[in-house]
C-alpha cells in the first residue's frame, strides 16, 4: 500500500485557504480515484475536492469548520498497489505550469452567480512567506508582488508580518508615482499638483496611523450607537470636590477619568466587547486595559492603557490616567504603556465636538466615543428642567457585537453612571 497525500487545493490565485465544510467519506472507508471526497468553501465558491487514488481514507487531519491553506495536507489515503496520485495536467504552453503538477482535481461550483477557476497567467505568490492577511493588506495599499518580495520579513523563516508591512508602509517615499496613483490619475505629475496647491509629504507617523485606521475599517465591519447620557449629578459632584481631589490625590479629576472608571466596571459583565477576533475564534480577555487616545502637538495621536482597570479606585484611575496623558504629550511613553489594550475610549469632546463616530483600534472589536458635556433642555418628569448632557457613541465590531447587546452596554453604562455617588468614587472625606 502507498500513502497518498490530500492537498489543499489553491482555488483561483487571490484565494488563499478555505474552510473544510463536509467529508462526504469516513476514515476507514474505501474510495474510488475521483471520487469526491469533500467540500471545501472560500469566500468565492464552494468546491469539491476529489480523491487523488483509489484507495482507503486513512487520515482526516482537518475537521469540518477548519481553515487550511492552498498547499496544506489536508488528508491520506492508502493507495491501492502503486497508483500514483491522479494530477491535472496543464497545458504544455500554459505559463507557470511548473510547481502546480501535485495540485489535486478540483470541480468549480457557481456561488451566488461567481464562478471562480484558475488563473494560470497571474505571478506565483510565495505562500510561505506571504499571510492571505499580508497579501489582503498590501492590495488595499497599492503594493505591487514585486514591491512586496522586497520586504525583509522577520517573521519565522523569513514570513513577512503584518508590523514588517505596517513600518515598510509609513516608510514608503511619498513620490510622483505612488502620489498619481492615489488621486486616480496615473499622468499627474509633480508640477500639476503643485499647481493645487502645496505638497506635503505625511509623516512616517501619519502614515501609520493612517494605515491603521483603513486596515481597521476593512477588517471590521463598523457599526455605531449614540446614548445621551444625563451627567448633571456628576457635574455637581465634581465641581465640589474637583480642587480637594487634585491637591489630595495630585491629578485632575476629569470627565474621562469618571467614565473609563464606569466602563471598566460595566465590561466585566460583558466579555464579547472585552474581546478580540483571532480568525474564526474569539478571544474573551481576561484583563480589563482600557486605553485613551490622546491627540499630541504635532497633530499625531497615541493610545496609552490603563492596565487592570477594573481592579483600580477612581483616585487610583484617575492618577494612572494623568500620568499617561503627560508621558504622551512629552513623548515618553514606554512600550508597555501601549501595549495589551483590550477596549478603547475616545474624547473628541475635549475639543467642543458633541458627537462623533471613532474607528476600532485593532485588534480590539469595540470603542467608545465621548462628546462634550452640554447643557440641554430636557423633559424631567414631565417637566422641562436644564440638564448637563453627554452624548456616547459606541462603535463596534458587527461580526461578534449585535445591536442587542451594544444597546444593553450603553444602558448599562447609563446606570452605572447614574448610582454613582462619593462613596463609589472613593472622594467621600474630601
């Protein structure tokens, strides 16, 4: 008997893994050669794989709802006597036909009206050291196959990460090519775009704060809630003990400080939006690190984290949170006061702005916006009354979060912020 190998098969050139839906033969069971032996599904069509021998399944080595790449080995079947694998041959002119022998038939279903086949034309991609991530991220940013190979990877043997494209990115040269490119017009010169006025190349900062936030909204698929909250009562509070607070405690008791307190409180009862989506799992953190982002001087933007919020007092928030925002604004900040976050909290309101609709920082699903505080009319029990108002906007990831459970966490944090009082906010002596 021969071991015959399953491969994985490589379904249209941009594809690059698929997801096991079915075998359709048991380990143990015999086959015949081009006997369809499973169904594997991409996000262009569905295939079935066929036997590549007559034989006996021996091994599935992936289950129903695994994701295997195109080359992986996927199954064995002992092969009765010697035969050998059944290949597609390709035609003798077709280009790029070396490398492809080993390649297991392959039936095309149509999907939804797109019928995906070979495209044996395309350049060759180097599956090792090419991520289906990488390669999707470097399409949305215009990076050529060849622009690519260029890239050192300092992943394992020599796989090029998502960080080695992000740092090759926010250094890429802003030139008369790749600036055409991204207006739309591949014969715009220099001296046509001065004309409109000045041209000023992004920083290397920019550019990756820039690349973040469009990798972001192609990853997730966005979706926003507003909530006015009525803050009255903690504008009151505050203003009474707001100078006993900072000469005590020796940092300012803020309006973001109050609400990634509450926040930090409310996500333990809500893990789907502490969370973070790694393929088709999704990881429930077991920390609570919420980061703020700050805006810097140079119109930059940085998220440092409060690590283990949720085990903190609101002094001891609060001081963890001032100290934060002066090392970013003097640029000091260490690696560790970036990293691990877990959710995301953004005041636009700090600069007048009452509502906004931020974009997730990945890998996190979910982020929350604050607006500024306002006073408003509003109907109190029938009554008109005045009332200091705080709109949030709740940004999250519509692949785990629906709009259930985001309307719950905004109600939650409604309550939350309601019971609080100068006991819960440890300030009661001051």
């Amino acid at each position: 008997m021969k071991q015959v190998q399953i491969i994985m098969p490589q379904m249209g050139q941009s594809v690059a893994e698929g997801t096991i839906v079915r075998w359709t033969k048991k380990v143990g069971e015999s086959v015949q050669e081009d006997e369809v032996l499973l169904e594997v599904e991409t996000d262009k069509t569905t295939v079935e794989v066929e036997s590549p021998a007559a034989g006996k399944l021996s091994a599935c080595l992936k289950n129903a709802g695994d994701i295997a790449a195109a080359g992986e080995v996927i199954g064995v079947i002992e092969a009765e006597g010697e035969a050998a694998p059944r290949i597609e041959k390709p035609a003798a002119n077709t280009p790029h036909a070396k490398g492809r022998e080993n390649e297991p038939l392959l039936v095309s279903r149509n999907v939804g009206g797109s019928n995906v086949s070979r495209d044996a034309s395309l350049p060759e991609i180097d599956r090792d050291r090419f991520s289906p991530y990488v390669l999707r991220m470097a399409m949305l940013n215009n990076v050529s196959l060849q622009e690519l190979e260029s890239i050192d990877g300092t992943g394992r043997h020599g796989r090029v990460t998502k960080t080695d494209l992000l740092q090759h990115l926010a250094r890429r040269p802003i030139g008369p090519l790749s600036v055409a490119a991204q207006v739309g017009k591949p014969d715009v010169s220099p001296d046509d775009l001065q004309s409109l006025g000045n041209l000023v190349p992004m920083s290397s900062l920019r550019r990756t704060i820039a690349d973040h936030m469009v990798q972001s909204i192609h990853t997730s698929a966005h979706v926003t809630m507003v909530h006015a909250v009525d803050v009255t009562h903690v504008v009151e509070l505050r203003n009474r003990v707001k100078e006993d607070f900072a000469r005590t405690f020796g940092a300012k008791m803020t309006y973001t400080a109050v609400v990634l307190f509450v926040t930090s409180r409310v996500l333990k009862d809500f893990p789907k939006i502490n969370a973070s989506i790694y393929g088709t799992n999704i990881i429930l953190r077991k920390d609570i690190n919420i980061g703020c982002a700050v805006a810097l001087s140079d119109e930059s933007l940085v998220v440092p984290v409060v690590q283990q919020a949720d085990r903190k007092s609101f002094p001891e928030v609060a001081q963890d949170l001032n100290r934060l925002i002066g090392l970013a604004r003097s640029k000091s900040l260490s690696r560790s006061d970036v990293e691990s976050g877990t959710f995301t909290i953004s005041n636009f309101g700090s600069f007048g702005s009452l509502l906004g609709t931020p974009i997730i920082n990945q890998p996190q699903v979910a982020i929350l916006g604050m607006g500024s505080v306002f006073k408003a009319p509003v109907v109190v029990d029938g009554k008109i009354d005045i009332r200091d108002q705080l709109y949030l906007s709740f940004s999250f990831d519509h692949r785990i979060i629906d709009g259930e459970l985001g309307g719950r966490f905004l109600n939650a944090i409604e309550k939350a912020t309601a019971a609080l009082t100068e006991e819960s906010l440890s300030v009661t002596k001051l």
